[in-house]
C-alpha cells in the first residue's frame, strides 16, 4: 500500500550558521495491508518527519514515496497538491500527535468532518461519530462543545476518533496514546488492531512499549540523523 524508495530530508537551520541536520538518509520502508509497522527509534531520530513526508506535510528532497490510490500509484514526494489532497481524502489518514482545534467547532462535528468530506450524509456522519467518542469515553456532554478547553487526554480522543472513523485504507499515527490513561490506551490499541485486522496499512510511533508490543507485527528501526555544515 505504502513504500518508500531512498527518502531524503534534512533540515537547513538559516537562524543557526546554515546548519544542516540530515534527518532522513535514504529510508526505504514498505507497509502492507493487513500490517502495522512501528517506527521505532530514540527521540530526534525522525520518526515524525518520516510521517509528515508520507503525509505530504514535508516535501522529500529525494527518493520516492509510491501510494496505492484509486487503483494506481501515486508518488507522494512528486504529486501536484491538489493529488495529494485527493490522496488524504480517501486513502490516507494522519493522526497527530496534538488536535489542532478549530475555534467554536464542536467537538462531535469536528470527528464527522473526514466522513463528510467522503460524501456521508450529516445525520449518518453525526451519529457515528458519536458512537466513536462514546467508546473512547468521551461524556456526550462535551460533544457540542469546542474542544480548545478539554484536557489533553480528552483532545487526543477527539483527535483519535476523528483519524479512525473513516475507513482510509492507509493510516499514519504518530503517538496517538502518549497523552492517555491505561483504560484508554487499551480502547486505542484495540481500535488500532481493527484497522490492520480489516486490512489497513498502519504505520505509527508508540513511545508506550505495551502499546507497541500489543498493536505493532513489525518495527522499523529509525537511526540517528547526521548534523553536517
Ligand atoms: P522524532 O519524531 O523521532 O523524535 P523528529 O522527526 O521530530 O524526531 O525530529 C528529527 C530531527 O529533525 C530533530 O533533530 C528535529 O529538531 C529536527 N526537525 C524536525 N522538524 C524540523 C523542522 N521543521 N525544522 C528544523 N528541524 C526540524
Ligand atoms: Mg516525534
């Protein structure tokens, strides 16, 4: 579903003397359906830029990251915007790490919102997003609310149930249980295995050894990047 071939990145730090951090050096990982592969590696390897590269947030600087959409391949690190866009709306989804809360949107609406830019209708759309929140221990007194004001543990469920409720057949998760108690992180694992038991392509980081030890079929090993002038 998802490979990468001799992924480039580094970083050019124009505030520090040019420094540059060569944080991806040729990385070349596939990802199957059916499977969840963990990135694993110690903090500062670049495990989430290796995510926001797949996702399109980062622009590679070499190599090729080969999507299977619509029935073709797509190269995510050579694709126009608007493909990358059409990529992200039915077959790739992104967990990250913090919600990005939108001011005055509902907590419910901003679940429902993947499902209706898929085409669900609203009523249908609503009613399993609230199915989903109410899994992850989500009280429905809160659904109407804008979730600027929930605890951290509360936005990353939001966040959680928003990534999870389409059925993308490529999910990226980047710690999607580092803000959770063990009753919730136990809800998300389990959710997580769903996904690659129904045949979703899963690749996320868990720092949480339990968590990776019960969701994860196989790591992939992340090593430390090289700082060059
Ligand atoms: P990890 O997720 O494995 O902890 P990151 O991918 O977040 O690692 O970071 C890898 C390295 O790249 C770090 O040294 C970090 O400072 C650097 N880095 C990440 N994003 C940027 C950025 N936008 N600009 C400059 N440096 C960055
Ligand atoms: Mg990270």
């Amino acid at each position: 579903m998802l490979q990468t071939e001799g992924l480039k990145k580094s970083f050019l730090l124009h505030t520090q003397d040019g420094v540059r951090l060569d944080v991806l050096r040729g990385v070349n990982l596939e990802a199957r359906a059916g499977e969840c592969l963990a990135l694993h590696g110690p903090s500062g390897s670049g495990k989430s830029s290796l995510m926001r590269c797949l996702y399109g947030n980062y622009r590679a600087e070499s190599g090729r990251i080969l999507v299977r959409h619509d029935g073709r391949e797509v190269d995510i690190a050579a694709a126009a915007p608007r493909e990358i866009l059409a990529v992200r709306r039915t077959t790739m989804g992104y967990v990250s790490q913090f919600l990005r809360a939108v001011p005055r949107v509902p907590a419910l609406d901003i679940v429902a919102a993947p499902l209706r830019s898929a085409g669900v209708a609203a009523a249908d759309a609503r009613a399993r997003a609230g199915a989903m929140l109410e899994r992850l221990n989500i009280p429905s007194r809160l659904w109407p609310l804008a979730p600027a004001t929930f605890s951290g543990g509360e936005q990353q469920r939001v966040n959680v149930a928003r990534g999870l409720l389409a059925d993308f057949p490529i999910l990226l998760l980047d710690e999607p249980t580092s803000a959770l108690d063990a009753r919730n992180r136990e809800v998300v694992a389990a959710m997580i295995r769903e996904k690659a038991e129904a045949g979703c392509a899963v690749v996320g980081i868990f720092h949480d050894a339990e968590v990776r030890d019960a969701v994860a079929d196989r790591l992939f090993e992340m090593k430390a990047g090289k700082v060059g002038a």
